[in-house]
C-alpha cells in the first residue's frame, strides 16, 4: 500500500502512478493543494 511521504496518508496505486516518481509520492490531496500537485509537488 502506498502512503504519502509527507503526512502518512494512503495514497492510491493510481495517484502515485500519475502524480508520483519512482514509486513515491512526496505530498498528497489532504496536505498539499490541487494546484501544487497538478504543479508537481507530489514527485518533488
């Protein structure tokens, strides 16, 4: 199960595969705005 590096949040295999890099996701929905992660916040 995926989870989000920065709260610990579950995240799904499809958002880590479309927002995330190599398998990890930095910031997720409940703790970074759509914006920033439509920018690239999750793979940063």
């Amino acid at each position: 199960m995926p989870f989000c590096n920065n709260c610990g949040r579950y995240v799904s295999h499809d958002f880590v595969r479309v927002f995330g890099w190599e398998g990890e996701v930095e910031h997720c929905l409940d703790c970074a705005r759509h914006a920033d992660i439509h920018d690239g916040a999750a793979a940063r």
